[in-house]
C-alpha cells in the first residue's frame, strides 16, 4: 500500500479547493452570527454518552475507543447536534438560544446524504421555542445558506414524524416491532410494507399504508386532515405544515409535502425537512425538530435545527 493513500471514504482539500473552501466558511460564520447565532466549537471527543443520547443511528456511525487516561469509552463525534444539546443544557436557560458551528465529524460509514465518512457538518440550530416560526426561521436561514453558496432554484420537501408517531401510539407493537417499522419508513420500502402489514396485527394497517402514499403539493396536506381525523396529535402537525406552507409563501421556494419522510436519527419528534436542486442527486441539506433533546442532559428543550456537508457543496460546483 502506498503511504500516502487515506482511507476509504476519507477525503482532504488542498490548494484553491482549500481556499474557496475557507472563504465560504468565514461568509456562512458572518451571515450566521449576524442573525444572532452564536458560533460554538465542540470537540472532536466526548464520553461516548453524550454523544449517541438515545439514536441507534449515531451509534452505528460513532467511532468508539478506550481512554487510557480515564479507562473510560469514548468516541468521535459523527453528528453536532448532541453536542449542542449538551452545551445548550449546560447554559440552563430558559430562554430562546441560538447556535451555529461548522465542525468536521467522523463516520463509520458515509450516507445517503453524506458521500465522505469525513464531512464537515455546517449548521444552526434555535433552542427553547416551540413555536412554528422557529422552525420558519432556521429553514429560511438554511436557504440564504445555500444561495450564499450559489445553489438557486431550491426545493424544499417537508414532513412531519409526529403522523407517525401518531399511528404508532395507537397500535400495541413492542419496540423492535415499532423500530422495525421505522426503518422501513426511512427507506421508503412498500414491498416491505406490505410484508411488515401481512405478519403483524395492526389497527390502523391501512393508514400506514395510505401514509407511505402521502406526497405532493399542499392538496395532500388536506388529504391527510381527513386521513387523520381519529387522531388530534396527527391533525396538529399536519396543522404546523400549513402553517410553514403560509408562511413560506414570499421566499419564491417550490414546496413539496412528503409526510412519510422519517430522518436518518431518531430524534426526530415534528416538524423535517431537506432541500434539493435539480443538479444534485441526493437532498443538500436537512433538518428538523427535536424537542426534548437535552433530557439525557438534565434540560428538556424545544429544537429546531438544520446541517450540511459544506465541504462537499464547496467543491460541487
């Protein structure tokens, strides 16, 4: 092997694709912390604890070892979000708080939405208001974030997980049952659908299969209200989504409603989103809502939040 040869999936910039790599980031911290979010850098490192807070999917994707100073595990950080929740209950406010970073993280494996196993996850995230507005706000941040970086013409595709989580409640599965079906979700897979539908007694089987369906303009947000009728929690967030939907009305973004859409970490519990344009092949960048985040921590807050890999946008064009 030669020496000089990285690892797969692990990737560097050197020279002019270091440069304009750099000058973008000192323009997302500008346009960032102009607009009240302060900018946070979290190490690289932590107690494998405070990193994977209850997702299954960071977990898979941490990089674990043994401190020989403290005999203790730890990892490196493969997603920002935990570390701010911790940082945001260290603060115990009761306030609204605003956070922005732009870190590299480290991968077990790369993603649909991250090519590298190294990418540099830029974001921000609110903290303390539940509010539609917030969730407004850091999607209207998220796309002057992508017009800085000369990506016009942005789709926005919005969900809700609490229709999901909605129709989970009412059926009496176990947590693999109910994990299982999850995963399904996140990969779309009505062939598995149909399967999971014919070996598990449901009560509501032809909804989850009406809601993997539920995709398109603003009418199927209507189609959902009378879908959901039997279910208050369900109707509430297909109420957020038009709420959004109004307000998102003067950005001159192309909305599309995908409310089977469940993000890759679990923490997920409202409101989602990604963006798209139609010279990419996968969504460039996403977030969401994830309230009570900070439990783990001592400090149950209201969140809303959004991150790409900038590393990868600076160099696609």
């Amino acid at each position: 092997m030669n020496t000089w040869q990285l690892p797969e999936g692990i990737d560097e910039l050197t020279h002019d694709q270091a440069l304009t790599f750099e000058l973008l980031r000192r323009s997302l911290i500008d346009l960032y912390t102009d607009k009240g979010y302060g900018l946070v850098i979290p190490p690289m490192v932590e107690h494998v604890d405070s990193l994977l807070l209850t997702s299954d999917a960071v977990n898979e994707k941490t990089f674990k070892f043994l401190d020989p100073a403290s005999g203790k595990m730890l990892g490196v950080h493969a997603d920002i979000t935990p570390q701010i929740a911790r940082i945001d209950a260290k603060r115990a406010s009761n306030n609204i708080e605003k956070y922005c970073y732009i870190n590299a993280i480290l991968q077990t494996s790369a993603t649909d939405f991250y090519d590298s196993r190294s990418p540099i996850q830029a974001g921000a995230e609110l903290y303390g208001s539940h509010d539609i507005s917030a969730d407004v706000e850091v999607i209207s941040l998220m796309l002057e974030s992508l017009k800085l970086l000369s990506i016009d013409q942005v789709v926005i595709s919005l969900g809700n997980v609490a229709i999901f989580d909605a129709l989970i409640e009412s059926e009496n599965m176990t947590e693999a049952q109910a994990n299982e079906l999850r995963q399904i979700f996140a990969h779309r897979s009505t062939p598995d659908l149909d399967v999971f539908v014919a070996n598990t007694t449901l009560v509501n089987a032809d909804l989850f299969k009406a809601l993997m369906a539920l995709e398109g303009d603003a009418n199927v947000l209507n189609q959902a209200m009378d879908l959901f009728n039997a279910f208050p929690a369900a109707q509430a967030a297909i109420k957020d989504l038009q709420a959004i939907d109004q307000q998102l009305q003067d950005q001159g973004v192309q909305l599309h409603y995908d409310l089977a859409e469940l993000q890759t970490y679990e923490y997920h519990t409202g409101v989602v989103f990604s963006a798209y344009n139609e010279n990419y092949s996968k969504a460039l960048a996403q977030g969401g809502r994830y309230n009570g985040i900070g439990e783990s921590f001592g400090q149950s807050r209201a969140a809303t939040g959004f991150s790409f890999d900038l590393k990868f946008l600076s160099q696609s064009k």
